[in-house]
C-alpha cells in the first residue's frame, strides 16, 4: 500500500519539532514496509531488527533535513533505511555472496513477476516504465545493486563479467532510467 | 531530490531515492514490540543527561508490560523459587524481577540478595544472542541518574554477579532494570548503546 507524501510530510514535519505522537505514527504507517526492506537485505532477523530501529533514530534525528519541495517523504525515508543496511552489512564483514543461492535470488528480484506489483500506484508505474526501457544486463545490475546492496566489484563476480562492463551497465542504467522518471 | 549521505562502494550511491517504490510492493511485515519500546528509550537515552533512566521509568509502554510482568512473577516463583539458590537462612532479604520484552514470556529472572549484594540471573529460555554481540544487565536508579551496568547476561542457564559499588538506597523495591543488547563484551562506553530487549521491576518477596 503506497503511502499517502502529505501524511508523512505532515508527520516529518511535527517530528522536526520533537513531536512524539507523530514519530509514532509514522513508525507505525511505515515501519511494515522497512523491515520488509531491512530483511530483503539483512536476511537475518536480529540485522534487520536492529537496522531498522536505528533507521528510526536516524529519522528523529535527521527531520530537519527533509525538505519536501525536493523529493518524496518515503523516497528519503527508505534511503536512511537501505543506507542503514548497507552500513550494517559492511560492519558484519558479509560472508562472500554465495553465486547459486545468489542466482537463484536474482530471478525472483530482477525477473518481470518482481515488477508486477508497481503496477498498482503512480510512482510505481512510472518506474516499472522506465525500467522496463532499460537493457536486461542494465536493469539486472541496478535491482541487484538496490535489493542485495552489492559493489561494483561483487556485480562483476556476480553476474560474471568485467568490472568495467558492470561500471557501465549501472551508470548507463542509472541515467537512462533518471532522464525517463524526470520526463 | 533530498540530499543522501553517499555510501561510495554503493553503486546507486546519490540516487537510491529513485527506487522506493519498489520498497513500496513488498509485503508488510509484523513489527515487533521490542523494537519501537527500544526506540522510544533510545530518544532519550543520552548517557550525559540521563535521559534514559526519566524516560524509561515514565514511560507507560515500560509500566504496562512491567505490571503484567511483576504479576507473573509472583506465580512463576511459586515453581522456582522453592529449588533454587536459595540462600541459607529465611530472613535474608530476597528481592526479584522478571525480566522479558513486552509480547513475549519472561526471558530472565533476576534474584537479588541484597545482604551479600549477589544478584542472581536465570535464563527462563534460551536467548538468542546474535554473533559479535552480548546482552548486558543494566540497573536503573531513576531520578535522572545513568543507568549502572550490572554485567553481561548468558544466553542460557544462570549466572550469579557480585553488584557494582551503589548506595543501598537503589536496592529497593520498584527499581528498574533493563537489558540491551551490545558489542561482543558489552557496552564500550559505560552507558547502554544498543536497543533494549528486555526490561522489568524488582519486587519485594
């Protein structure tokens, strides 16, 4: 279920001046979908536990920082999230990505069923467009950059090719896929 | 687009944002009660103005629980109080919490002797410690005073610690205690830094 931008903007806003009633309805409304994001990367219940109250620290701390004229108020929120992941990850030194499990994985994050459900909402739609116009390899790197929080480097073992070739799928990709959603 | 901390091993680094939709098609997931309970103390908890301790003795998300917690205490130490530890002589002065995250059953019972100043920790049921990590007892005086860390708790059986240097005045009834989980050894600063899992109330018996 999309959230509504003016509730959180709303809520982010009263959190800006220290308003608990509103930090608890938008951990509420929100908390759901993050720790659904924190345990696709995380896999381990404790991370993705942890991950995501310290995600929520982050987002009493940092409200001011929000500034809705530049983006959406979810957008911001599961950056902290996923950014929050990605240091957790780094801190617990990752084990090296197991290839098969990992294949296994890619199919059902970069596959078109995964893109299904954007169909459902406005910014979803608009995204699965711009994705679909984006080359497989293209679209393959970027979903498995966003849903596993791997490297350029882990791409390049991953999906078996140069790192220079990865480089490039994602920077392409990345530009492509930023010049159609500003259309 | 709101500005991102740049994670620069991270190939989306600046434009992450572009993506929440995607957050948005997954499946809710339950959130469990531990968490926002941890995170409400966490928004006081800086150690330097004691934070924590005031607003983990306001809070009603801690009393609430703790309340049902402290009723449960007195049947489950009908079982198991008669059989263990129990130091020689009847009027030595026993106090106990039942220690245990809100939605869940009672993960430690704590058994203080305040005499010989021994505190007795038993896990109800195995914990589950992650690696790299270890669960630290914390006794909060109140009053905007730090919390004082007891020692680290085991994941199973029963540990007993001698009680940090604390005026006896703190040993009574209806003080606090919590147990957040740490770093491998426990907290490096002295003060609680991570979540907090499990907390209760000592009771006279």
């Amino acid at each position: 279920m999309p959230h509504s931008n003016e509730q959180l903007v709303e809520w982010l806003d009263a959190i800006s001046r220290l308003d608990r009633v509103a930090f608890k309805s938008l951990y509420e409304e929100t908390a759901p979908h993050l720790l659904a994001l924190t345990l696709r990367i995380l896999k381990r219940r404790d991370l993705a536990e942890e991950a995501l109250q310290d995600s929520f620290l982050k987002i009493w701390n940092k409200s001011t920082d929000f500034d809705p004229g530049r983006g959406h108020a979810f957008s911001w929120i599961a950056t902290i999230v996923r950014n929050q992941c990605l240091d957790q990850l780094r801190k617990i030194k990752r084990a090296p990505l197991a290839k098969e499990e990992l294949k296994e994985e890619m199919t059902a994050d970069t596959g078109p069923s995964s893109l299904e459900k954007l169909e459902t909402f406005d910014r979803g739609r608009a995204l699965k467009r711009c994705l679909e116009e984006l080359s497989e390899d293209e679209r393959s790197s970027i979903l498995l950059a966003y849903w596993k929080g791997l490297t350029h480097h882990e791409l390049s073992e991953v999906l078996e090719r140069p790192l220079g070739t990865v480089k490039t799928w994602v920077k392409r990709g990345l530009e492509k896929l930023k010049r159609c959603i500003e259309a | 687009m709101n500005e991102e901390p740049l994670n620069h091993e991270d190939p989306l680094a600046g434009e992450t944002a572009l993506f929440s939709p995607l957050v948005e098609t997954l499946t809710p997931v339950e959130v469990p009660h531990h968490i926002w309970n941890g995170l409400d103390l966490r928004l006081d908890g800086k150690p330097d103005d004691g934070g924590l301790v005031r607003h983990f003795i306001d809070s009603i998300n801690f009393w609430k629980p703790v309340a049902i917690m402290a009723l449960a205490a007195v049947i489950v130490l009908a079982f198991f109080y008669r059989g263990w530890d129990r130091p020689s002589g009847d009027s030595i002065p026993i106090m106990v919490a039942m220690v245990g995250a809100p939605d869940q059953a009672p993960q430690y019972l704590l058994s203080l002797n305040k005499t010989a100043r021994v505190l007795t920790v038993k896990a109800l049921r195995p914990a589950t410690i992650p690696p790299g990590k270890s669960m630290e007892l914390w006794m909060l005086p109140g009053e905007g005073k730090p919390p004082i860390s007891c020692g680290l708790v085991p994941a199973e059986g029963q540990v007993q610690m001698k009680l940090p240097p604390m005026d006896d005045g703190l040993l009574v009834p209806g003080k606090g205690f919590a147990v957040s989980l740490e770093p491998e050894g426990g907290s490096p600063t002295g003060a609680p830094t991570g979540p907090v899992m499990y907390q209760g109330i000592l009771h006279q018996i």
